[in-house]
C-alpha cells in the first residue's frame, strides 16, 4: 500500500495517485503579505514544507507553489496609514515572511507567484466568465454567479439553499444573490489597474485560481493546500470557478491544516492575542515550535501553551543531546557509514503513508533514541551509526534540525585531552576542557 492521504473534496482517506507518474505538482494558498506572521500563520507553512520533503524523500520530484497576496484591502489600508506605497508594505513583509520561514526550517517553494504580476490573466479569465454567462456586472464590479453552478458547495458539504440561509441579505444589495462573490472590485482607493470594467483590482478567490492555471500549465494540479479556516469560502469559490471555466475541480486533492490555538481561543491579529515567530529568538526554540507542530494531527487544532512549548522543548533537547552524543563518539573513532536497518525505514514510511501519521512517527523516533543511547552506553559502533543516522532521515522528512559540528584538529586534540583528564579523575581541567568543548557546538 502507497501513500494514503485525507481527501477533503471526498472526506476519505485515498490512495495518492499523481497524474504525471513520479511527479506532485501542488499548490498551497500563501501568505497575504501587510504585518509579520504568526504561529497560527507558521503551521501550514511548516506542514506542507514538512509534505514536500516527504514526497521527495519517497521518490518523487514536487513542483511547489505557493502564492504571495501582495494586493489587498489590508495592504491598502496599512499603506495608507503609513503615507508610503502599497508595493513598500508588501516587499517589507513578504521579506520578512520568508525570513521566518527559513528560521523555521522550511524551504522557499518552487514557485512563487505574486498577484500582481498576473492581473492581465485575471482579466482574461473574468471576461471569459462573463461570456460564458457565469459572472455578470453591475456599475464596475464583477461577480461570479452562483445560480449557474449545480455543484457549489462540495467541499465545505453544503447545499446552496442552506449557505444562502446563513448569509446576511444586506451584505450586497447589486448582487444577485447574497453567496456571488467578487471577481473585480471597482475602485479608486489605492493600487488599480484599468479594465473593460473601470478601474480596479481583482478578487482573493480569482487570484489562486489564475495563477495555478498558468504555472502548471493549464493542467489539473494533484494537491491544493491550505489551513482549515480557506475551506470556505476561498477554496470552495476557487473550486465554483475551476467547474465554470474548466470543468474541473483544480486539484485531484484537498488537503486542509487544522487552526493553531492560543489557550483554546482563536489567535488572531484583530484580538491581539498572537504570538509572533518573530517572538522565537533562539534557533532551539524554533525547531521546538516546528517539532511542536509536526507531531501533531494535522487535522486537528492545537490548544497552544507554555506548557505544551516547554514539552517539545524538552522534546527536542532530548534528540539533539543523544544525536550529538553519538555523532562525537563515531566522528572521534573516524566511524562513518550511511548504513540503516531497513525494517526502521520501513516502519517510518508505513506510519508516513498513514494520512503522515507523525505521532506513530514520533514514537518510533523516541524508541530508536532508547537503542541509540544504549548502543553509546556499551560503544556499540555499528549499532549507534545505523540508529542515528536513521533518527536524522526522520528528523530531516519533519524539517526538524540536529546540530552537530564535526570534530576540527583542535576540538579532536581539545577532546583527547579531556577523555584523558576525566580518566585521571583530574576533574577541575577535565571541566575546563568541558566548557571549551561546548562553546565550540562539539558536546
């Protein structure tokens, strides 16, 4: 049995099959770029990063995309309370984005894609929407008409007549009704371009849709990712508009990333009641807070606390002690091999294959730490080679880091030194020699 993943369009677990054989081309809703991220932001960054490595690890070669939303009401606004451009906002914060994500351990993706700079394919696509009788104007906006579409509501499970019943009917007196969405909203605040409209700027659910189109090359995409919140209503109107243009559902599947909790309440940046990564200052603690969030289901929310932060902390110390431990102990003895017992890379990508079951992952992990440690204790050379050297595959898949600096000429002398002080039971120097060798990352 291959991979089997939670399909949210069907709301099974299925077998993942691509539609280009040994290759995933997937695409994952990023960041609207106005205020520093979060660590409710950071959770599917660091999962589909975490999804990526897997695939490649496995055998498959990913074409990554993930979006920058660089034109928005929010970076308008933030613009202009600042007196400075919309394009200073974005490039700020976007800078910034990925500085975060690359102290979080995730790799920049394959692709990504600015809005800005497909506005000319957002027109092209409303127009050809308009013309085949799915979106209509009224004085300079566009929207898309749901009364066309039989199928609206798939992914979030629900019938129009019951989404209908949930929305406010004063939201938009010029639509048809209460659940069309804007696919060009006429302006003269802010950054506009002109169209056959007037001018304006296009609508979140038509940016994804635009760009995905053109980076895979008009191609049905295998996966589409995004947190739980873009269920509905981005990635259900992304899906309306990919029926009504090519009667297709964009992604083969859906893949949605549970909400990160403060203390059991919704972090968000209107309350006030976020914790930046910004706020990690220590590279420890920010492979904690990826550990933190690797480990958990990541269908679930997470309840966020200080105490579950000081567990994976703990956590994570314990993993990078014992891996260091053991890499000095075989670097010391010139001891190298990129050997492993197949019956643990088995174990680990038969849990991975389970929906990415990382909490079977992490429990594997912590027994191959037991037989690491014991190997180290009786100096069992092979053994701690194979158990650690697995331990890093699967740290590695989970985008989680194990420092270890390789012994220079001085540190292998420095280390000699201090076997043989503790041998003579000469504990003041074999304490000197102890601190030298932590300040140079060796112990």
């Amino acid at each position: 049995m291959g991979l089997m993943i939670y399909n949210s369009l069907t709301n099974k677990i299925e077998e993942f099959k691509t539609h280009v054989p040994g290759v995933v081309n997937m695409y994952v809703c990023g960041p609207t770029v106005y205020d520093y991220i979060h660590i409710g932001n950071a959770r599917p960054v660091i999962f589909y990063d975490m999804l990526k490595k897997y695939l490649e690890y496995i055998g498959y070669k990913v074409n990554y995309a993930s979006n920058i939303t660089d034109v928005d009401d929010k970076i308008i606004n933030k613009a202009l309370e600042q007196g400075v451009s919309e394009e200073e906002i974005a490039k700020k914060y976007e800078a910034a984005y990925f500085k975060n994500c690359e102290a979080l351990g995730s790799k920049r993706p394959t692709f990504v894609p600015h809005a800005t700079a497909y506005i000319k394919d957002m027109l092209n696509f409303i127009d050809a929407l308009v013309k085949k009788g799915f979106a209509y104007e009224v004085d300079g906006d566009v929207y898309f008409r749901i009364g066309h579409l039989n199928s609206y509501g798939i992914l979030s499970n629900q019938v129009q007549e019951e989404l209908q019943n949930g929305v406010r009917k004063d939201v938009d007196t010029k639509k048809e009704s209460p659940l069309d969405f804007v696919l060009w909203k006429n302006t003269n605040v802010g950054i506009k371009w002109p169209s056959a409209y007037g001018p304006g700027r296009p609508g979140w659910h038509t940016e994804c849709v635009c760009m995905i189109d053109k980076i895979f090359n008009h191609q049905m995409i295998d996966i589409h990712g995004g947190g739980m919140d873009l269920k509905f209503p981005h990635h259900e109107n992304e899906i309306a508009q990919a029926r009504a243009m090519y009667g297709n559902t964009l992604a083969t599947y859906w893949m949605h990333v549970g909400r990160l909790n403060l203390k059991g309440q919704k972090m968000s940046k209107s309350l006030g009641n976020v914790i930046l990564v910004n706020d990690f200052k220590t590279k420890e603690d920010l492979m904690s807070l990826r550990l933190l969030i690797v480990t958990q289901p990541y269908r679930n929310s997470i309840s966020y606390d200080d105490d579950l932060f000081n567990q994976y902390k703990k956590e994570y110390d314990k993993f990078c002690r014992a891996y260091k431990n053991a890499m000095l102990v075989l670097d010391y003895k010139n001891y190298t091999s990129k050997e492993i017992d197949n019956a643990d890379k088995e174990a680990f990508i038969n849990y991975m294959n389970q929906d990415l079951n990382c909490q079977n992952v992490m429990s594997l992990a912590n027994s191959l730490l037991k037989e690491l440690n014991s190997a180290t204790r009786t100096n069992n050379l092979e053994l701690m080679s194979k158990k650690a050297n697995m331990i890093k595959q699967i740290m590695d898949v989970l985008g989680v880091e194990l420092p270890y600096r390789s012994l220079t000429e001085e540190t292998r002398n420095t280390y000699d030194s201090w076997m043989n002080a503790k041998a003579s039971k000469n504990f003041e120097e074999a304490d000197r020699l102890r601190a030298i060798l932590t300040e140079a990352g060796v112990i």
